[in-house]
C-alpha cells in the first residue's frame, strides 16, 4: 500500500491530442487524502468541468461522477485502488461520448461535500472536490445530490451497456422527505478563565460579554432547527479552558475540526486607548497569517489539519503542500463571503467601523479547513459600546443579525452547489 503512488500524475496532453477530438477538458489526475473517518478526492481537470455526482446502493455503495467531454489516458481507464473510504476507482467511456468515474467504496460514508476550486494564480488546473465522511449506506444515499432524481436514468440510457450500473430508483417526494442533516457551527466566546481579555471603563470584563453573546447565538441558531451549536467553552470556569493561552487556542483550533465544523465564529468586543472610538468589525485570516499557518503544519510535520493522513504524505512532502493549498483556497473565499454577509446583515443594526472587513494575523483563526471570522461586536473600551455588551436586547438584536448572516451564507452555498450538481440538464 505504501508503494501506491498518490498522485497517478500523467502527462497526458500528447496522448489525449492524438485520441480524443477537441475534448472541452482533460484529466491529470486523482487524488486522495485519507484522515480518521474522512477522505478527500481532488480530481485534477484542465478546462472547465461539466459534471454530475450520483450513485448507487451496490456492495458498500457506489460513487458515480459524470463528465460531458472529459478526456482521460486509456491508462487511466483501468481500474486503480483507492484509499481511505474508496476501495477502487474506474472511469468509463459512455455512449454519448461522456465520461464516467465509478468508485467502490471499502466502508461506508457519504458525501459531506462536493465543490469546484477554480484555478488561481499559479494553478492551473480546475480541482473538483468531493468529501466523504463516514457514514452507512442510507446516509450515503440522502446525501446524493438531489434536485435531479432521474438523473441516474439519463445517464443508464446513455451509457447503456457499459457497465453494470443501477440507476439508483428513489423518486423525487422520497429524496424530500430525507431529514437534512444539520450544519455544525461552532461558536467561540473568545477569552474565558484566567484571561479576561479586555476591560471597560466601568469594569465589564470582555469575557463575560463573549459569553452571553455566544449563548445568545446558540440559542437562535438552534432555534431555527437547521444548526448544530457547539461552544468551545460553556461557562466561565470550564474544565476545559486550558491555562496557557497559546495551548488554548490551539484547542480551541482543534475542536472545530474534530467536530467537522462548517463554519467558525469568534466573538469578541476590542478595545483602544481611545475611549471615543466604537463600532464593531469583522475580521478573517490574511494572507500573512495563510504563510504562517502554512509554516506551522510544515514545522510540526502534521498534515493532519488539512483532513490529511500526515503518513501518507511523509514520502511526498509537496503532495502535501498542494493539497494544504487546496484547503487554504477553498477557506478562505468562503470565510470572506460569510465575513461579507455578516457585515451586511450587522449594517444598521450596531454601528461598524469604516471598512470593517479586515484581514489579520489573528491564531484562532488558522484552522485552514474551516470558514472562520472573528467578530469584534463593539469596542468595550467605549462608554456607550460598554453599555451595549451589557444590554440584553442589544444582544439579541446583533445575535439575531449573526444568525441570519449564517443562514444567508449557506443559502448561497447550496445554490451554488445546485448550479454545479445540475449542470448536466443542459446535456
Ligand atoms: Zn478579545
């Protein structure tokens, strides 16, 4: 197992030119990046992809991925073995003319995420990512994208003959009738136990304000049916909070992804020796701090954050890198689009400061698989500001703000996936 090559990285441009007619992209490989109950596979694509993720019920259940004018090397089209969840992997030419990638799966799990990275400086290539978590079979199924049940259908018809493919059979009201999984959010009161962070001028202490907020916020999102809140501390005097502030963000850090969180929000209130100063701001991760959370996985030779089995990359130091890239990029456009959101939805509601979305060099924020922002809800160091962490309704009014950002994000972001996962209707 050691010895399989993690990138099956051919040079296909040569060979694809003499076989393929004017294909509208090619593939340069597959990739895996096996962790604890997840694996990642990074489809590498030169030009734009079509595609369309199905699947069936067969064995521990079948990964099918359709692609309109994909050309792939005829080594390629053999079957290969797979890591972490996928038990092999073989891509087939349809009748149609398309192309489509079929992968067993060696135990179970379903589909946490499917979405394109489109290049970007200094990459080429188009990388189509699927996630998959742990999970049995029917979660595999329900987590099958969905607005096109007859999907599976289409493509029997037109692939008819050249593999043993099911067409998985559940009709439209089934697949709505499938509970949604709920979103995991995690909600950071920043601060807490022995660091009180910052004070006000009549002496509230920022972590306390945190808190409230954090619970407010947790209450709404709950609330909503849709989210699953979880606090990286629950009280003042949590048995959890570690007494080093380093090794408690690192903990902090660390339990947003052990708990596969989508998004993380930090709450904090700022403060300056310039007691005339107020209005709250949003923060996400700069590009200083991407090279030094860069830095750090290097320094500690642990992959692991990136959902990357650091063994498997050891032999490979700069397979590793590419995919830190991968979901370096892939974080932070979605931290900034929420840190957009937050600010639309906070405008009016709390003052902010001018261009109040600022990027910094800020530790909680370095986790680099998970959409993260700080929000400075207001400055404590502000007479008016101080009095507004403390009220109550305040709160709730900016919690509430907070809350439908969160709902608004991942409205857009399964839009998005939509607009992707349906591009096959227009075949
Ligand atoms: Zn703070």
């Amino acid at each position: 197992m050691k010895n399989v090559s993690l990138i099956i990285s051919l040079t296909l441009a040569a060979v694809v030119a003499a076989t393929t007619a004017a294909a509208a992209s090619d593939l340069q490989g597959v990739r895996f990046g096996p962790d604890k109950g997840k694996t990642r596979i990074v489809f590498d694509i030169i030009g734009a992809p079509t595609y369309a993720v199905s699947g069936d019920e067969a064995g521990n259940g079948r990964l099918v991925i359709d692609f309109q004018d994909l050309s792939v090397a005829s080594v390629v089209m053999a079957p290969q073995r797979g890591k972490g969840h996928i038990a092999t992997y073989q891509f087939l030419k349809r009748a149609d003319g398309g192309t489509r990638a079929v992968m067993t799966f060696k135990t179970t799990a379903k589909i946490k995420e499917t979405f394109l990275i489109e290049p970007s400086p200094g990459v080429a290539k188009h990388r189509l990512v699927v996630d998959l978590l742990s999970a049995d079979k029917a979660a595999f199924l329900a987590s099958l994208p969905s607005r096109y049940p007859d999907l599976g259908a289409v493509i029997e018809r037109a692939t008819a003959g050249t593999d043993d493919f099911v067409a998985p059979s559940r009709s439209q009201k089934e697949v709505n009738a499938q509970p949604l999984e709920k979103r995991v959010i995690v909600v950071d009161a920043g601060h807490g136990g022995v660091d009180p962070g910052a004070q006000g001028q009549s002496g509230t202490l920022e972590k306390h304000v945190n808190l409230k907020a954090a619970l407010k916020l947790k209450e709404l999102l709950e609330k909503t049916g849709r989210y699953k809140v979880v606090l990286t501390r629950e009280s003042d005097n949590d048995p959890k909070i570690l007494r080093s502030q380093r090794a408690e963000l690192a903990r902090r850090e660390k339990l947003a992804r052990d708990v596969g969180a989508d998004l993380f929000i930090s709450l904090h209130a700022d403060a300056l020796p310039q007691k005339a100063i107020r209005g709250g701001s949003v923060y996400t991760l700069s590009q200083e701090g991407s090279e030094r959370s860069a830095r750090l996985a290097k320094s500690q030779g642990d992959y692991t954050i990136y959902e990357l089995d650091a063994s498997e990359f050891r032999e490979d130091k700069y397979v590793g890198e590419i995919l830190f890239d991968i979901a370096q990029n892939a974080t932070n456009t979605a931290s900034s689009r929420f840190a957009e959101k937050l600010l639309g939805e906070l405008t009016g509601v709390i003052p902010l400061l001018n261009r109040s979305h600022r990027t910094a060099d800020l530790r909680v924020l370095l986790a680099p698989d998970v959409p993260a922002v700080l929000l400075e809800m207001a400055f404590i160091s502000n007479a008016k500001d101080e009095a507004n962490l403390n009220s109550k309704v305040w709160r709730a009014r900016t919690m509430a703000a907070v809350a439908k950002a969160i709902d608004g994000y991942f409205a857009e972001h399964d839009e998005q996936r939509f607009a992707q996962n349906g591009s096959m209707e227009t075949n």
